[in-house]
C-alpha cells in the first residue's frame, strides 16, 4: 500500500504465540512505534519521515486492531513481557522505541523490565504515572471522537487532524475506536491509566538514552507528569513544546521529527 513517498506493508506474523498486526516501511536501523489507546489506523506525515531514515515496524497491540487478545494479558506489565518475547521473535533486539499515551506507558513497563533491549527510548505524552497536577483524562466519559478532538490544543489549524479524526468516520474506524476503548479499559483500570510503582522502578532505565517529548497544553495526562518521567529516568532529555496538546507528532509534526531524528542520530 502506498501513502505520499513511502510504500508500507500490512502482514500477519507469529509472535511470542499470536498472530501479530504489523506495518512495515523504511529502511535503515529498526524503530518501533506503539500506539496509543486508540489503535493505529492511518499513515501520518511524520512518520512518512522517519520511514526516510528508519525502518519502521508498527504493531497492533494483542486486542487492538486485528491482533488477536490474549486472554492472560491482564494489565499493562503482562502486556510488556509479552511484547518482550514478541520483539525476540520478531529479531528486533537492539532497536529504537517509540511509543504514544498508553505506547509510551508501554513503552516505559518494557525499558523497565530489559533496558539493554532497546538502542534508545522516545516517550511521547505517555501515560503510566500519576500526575502530581491535573488528573489523566477520562476517555470513557465521552465517545471516541470526542476524545480524540480533546487530545489537540488547536485542530482547526492542524492539517492532519481530519485525517487522524474525520467529521464522520466511517463504520469500520468506528469499530476499530470501539474495539481498541474495550481492550484500553481491561488494561488499565483501577488505577486508570497509571501503575503507582513505575516512578521508582524507571530509574532502572538510568543507562537507556531516553527522550520525553510533551505538549504544554495536553488535556489528556497533564504535563506535570512530564517532569515526574524527567526526574524518574536519569540523564533523559525533556522536550515540552508550546501550543501543542497531546499529539504533537501530528500537531508540530515537523519540530517533532527534527527532535526525534536529532535525538536518535
């Protein structure tokens, strides 16, 4: 399938016992992206640009997208451990990670667990801690459009957000908003979207090079958490980028991408 200059695949691969959703395209050392609480479902400008660099591989996670559940997968550290022997696997040792709200929670549980996994680690607004200001939105309160309209500071100046959020999605991204609510719900509820010992365990993560990148105007997990990650992860590099809410790698698409790719050069 293709979208703007990159050419990207679509497969089903066996993994760590599931058959894994996975998207493909780049080339160039290996990054993997974990999405957020809503899936993936579309091709976005900054990752046509990392594709020109990297070679990308995008799961769904297990109960997202057309991954199928793994019914012993009960909160987000089972879910780490098995994307562990899932990245095995796969032979993605020693690549980057990047993962977005609950991805980068993910993203975290995982570096916690095996930091000499992964090259470097970028966590983009991730949820997983508690906010000492604010509290982590409610996504079950409102319908997923809804949602995803509060996750950005300015949507009608933001070229892809119609894209990402259309006025009337079709049946099928409907589904998939629902299916992915259902399994983000089962994951991480009761504490919601947050596991109380994870400040303390990251500071395991003290020799993954580690990037924090947050809008100062995110409405889903309140920027406060930004510096409890900061402080949590020694020697990580924060990155707070004005009139940008919870979605920065489509609100400043291309400031985030200089970050990104600075970082990981």
């Amino acid at each position: 399938m293709a979208d703007g200059a990159q050419v990207w695949t679509e497969e089903f691969v066996e993994a760590a016992g599931a058959q894994l959703q996975i998207v493909r395209a780049g080339s160039g050392d290996p990054l993997i992206i974990l999405h957020d609480e809503l899936g993936h479902q579309t091709w976005l400008q900054y990752q046509d640009e990392l594709a020109k660099d990297y070679s990308l591989h995008i799961p769904s996670h297990p109960g997202f997208g057309e991954t199928e559940r793994q019914e012993w997968i009960m909160n987000m550290r089972d879910l780490a451990g098995w994307y562990l022997e899932a990245i095995d696997d796969l032979g993605l040792n020693g690549a980057n990670l990047m993962g977005f709200s609950l991805g980068g929670w993910l993203a975290a549980e995982m570096a916690t667990m095996s930091p000499d996994t992964f090259r470097k680690l970028v966590l983009v607004g991730p949820a997983g801690i508690r906010p000492p200001a604010g509290e982590i939105y409610d996504m079950f309160l409102v319908v997923a459009r809804d949602f995803m309209t509060a996750g950005f500071h300015d949507p009608d100046n933001t070229p892809e957000f119609k894209q990402a959020c259309p006025d009337e999605p079709t049946p099928e991204l409907a589904e998939a908003w629902e299916v992915a609510r259902e399994e983000a719900c089962r994951l991480s509820w009761r504490p919601y979207m947050y596991y109380p010992g994870l400040p303390d365990l990251l500071h395991r993560v003290k020799r993954l090079p580690t990037l924090i990148v947050w809008g100062r105007e995110d409405n889903i997990v309140p920027v406060s958490a930004s510096q409890v990650y900061h402080e949590s992860i020694a020697g990580s590099r924060l990155s707070v980028l004005d009139n940008c809410g919870h979605h920065p790698e489509i609100e400043k698409s291309g400031e985030f991408v200089r970050l990104v790719k600075d970082f990981l050069a």
